[in-house]
C-alpha cells in the first residue's frame, strides 16, 4: 500500500452505470464524480487512494478491478457483505446533454463514516496530502456521517493536507432541500484549501449571478484557490490576490459531456501537485476535459488518455 503521507485520497460513491448508446443499447460501465477523478489522478502519476463502501456482489467486484488496474489504491474501500452498490440509467439527448436517473438510496457508500470500522478510515485521511470530495459526496452521508467526515477533513489539513472541493450540486441528492444543502456546504467551505465549483450549479444553489460573484462568496468562505468551471467559456481562476480567465484552448463540440468536470478538476489538482501555477493548471484541465468530451462514458480509453 501507498505511504499515505505521499498520497491523495479522493473520498465519495462509485457506482454500476448503464449508459445507452447510440444503438439504443445500454453499456454497462463504472463511474461516480470522485472515483472519475481518482482514476484521471492515477493516470497523471499519483498515488491515490478511493475511499468508498461497496458490497460483496460481482459488480462490486468490477467496480474494485477496475480501480485497481488504474492504479488506484483500494485499501480504503469497505466491503459490506449482502449489500448493492448504487445503480444509474443515463440517456443523452442529441445536444449530448445527459439525463440521469439513479438509484443509490440503499448503497452502502452512504454509510462509510457509520460502519463499525470508519474510524480507520478516518484516521487514513489524516495522513494525506491531497484530500478531495465534491457535493455528491456531502450528499451521501446523515449528519453524524457528514461530522465524522468533515471533522477528519479538519485533523488532516490541520497536519498539511490540502482539501480540494468541487460543489457538484445535485438537486435530487439533496431532495431539493436547499436549505439544508447550504448548510452542510458552509461547514465544509470553511475545510477548503482549492475550490472547483461549476458556475452553473452555485448559480442554482447559491443565486450567483456571475462566476466573479462565485469567487467572492467563497473567498469569504475563506477558500484561498478558486477555479470557476463555466462549460465552453473561460475557466475564472481566483488566488493569491490575482484573478485570471483562461479560455478554453479548443471548443469541442462534446460527443458525451459526462465527467467533463471530473477530468477537469483531475487535470487542475495533479498539475498543481506536480509544481505548476493555477493558470497553467487550469489550461492542463481544460485539454483534459476536452478528451473526457470526445468520448462516450466517463473513463476516456486508455489509448487516448493524453494527461500532458
């Protein structure tokens, strides 16, 4: 296993994913916004962990070998035997825009900080050098979860860690709760070193009326690295007192527009982790997400996984 003062260690859901193709088919795959991410870190040379709970079924099984043969440590994904991982049906319309409907309310990736070892996998995150989440994975847990979760959050970046976060806000996760959604990322912000909020969500979730007003609410937050996504436009990046757009380098027209997030804020973390500045990061993400784009499905074929 990975020294895990070396590693990162993205924490969250991964699920079993039919995705229908053009055929009318549907493709039976692994995906889930954090376990994306690990995956894409992977690829780009860290070490990294996923921090999950799956069952004991032979989807499981899968999900865990194929987490495995991208090199992404496993040590911190529970077993629950009897139990189902989550299940999502995706469509795509003809705009490539995707519609989700899912089924994870029985998953046990929901219990991680409620099983009778979570505090293992408490104490493992406090180790690492890179901690990263998104709202999907707030989303998952009761609020003894979320205070267990968020409190080991707090102990590792107290010990070096840097948080990353990206917003990824659901509104069906929630149950269109949004008041309670604002209040459980509150209490996570205020844990955030580099935030990676999508203009589109905060604008629902927060009333955002530009990606500028998103970089002040968080910096009062106290978040000290803010990149706002905003699709095929410029990537707005707030940090160390200078603000700065990056545009896109090549507008692709998306064949499939899932994970595009998931590949950016990949290619933003691992080129920060490996020395470079945020706009040179945020130019790194851009071109990852533009291959996330050109694929079908959230994992790019490992023959065209350029992380350069």
């Amino acid at each position: 296993m990975t020294e895990p003062a070396k590693r990162a260690i993205c924490i969250g859901e991964a699920i079993v994913e039919l995705a229908r193709g053009g055929n009318g088919r549907f493709a039976l795959a692994s995906s889930g916004d954090t376990f994306n991410t690990a995956i894409y870190l992977a690829r780009a040379g860290l070490a990294v962990g996923f921090a999950s709970a799956l069952g004991d079924d032979p989807y499981s099984d899968a999900i865990m070998a194929q987490a495995e043969a991208e090199g992404v440590d496993t040590a911190l994904t529970v077993r629950v035997p009897g139990r189902l991982p989550g299940l999502a049906l995706i469509e795509a319309d003809a705009q490539a825009v995707r519609r989700t409907y899912a089924w994870r309310e029985a998953a046990p990736a929901r219990e991680l900080f409620e099983l009778p070892n979570w505090s293992q996998v408490a104490e493992s995150l406090i180790g690492a050098r890179l901690i990263y989440f998104s709202g999907i994975t707030l989303s998952l847990y009761s609020n003894v979860g979320l205070g267990r979760f968020l409190a080991a959050v707090e102990m590792a970046r107290a010990k070096g860690a840097t948080i990353a976060f990206d917003g990824n806000f659901r509104p069906q996760a929630w149950k269109g709760d949004l008041t309670r959604t604002r209040t459980v990322f509150a209490e996570a912000l205020k844990r955030v070193d580099i935030a990676l909020p999508a203009y589109d969500d905060e604008a629902v979730l927060w009333g955002d009326p530009s990606p500028e007003a998103t970089i002040e609410r968080l910096q009062a937050f106290g978040a000290g690295e803010i990149v706002v996504k905003n699709g095929p436009n410029s990537a707005l990046v707030a940090s160390g007192g200078q603000r700065e757009a990056v545009p896109v380098p090549d507008v692709v027209v998306p064949v499939d527009t899932t994970a595009a997030g998931d590949g950016f804020n990949a290619g933003y973390l691992a080129a920060r982790m490996s020395g470079r500045g945020p706009a040179e990061a945020a130019d790194a993400a851009h071109r990852l997400a533009g291959e996330v784009i050109r694929h079908l499905g959230s994992i790019v074929p490992r023959a065209g996984a350029g992380m350069h």
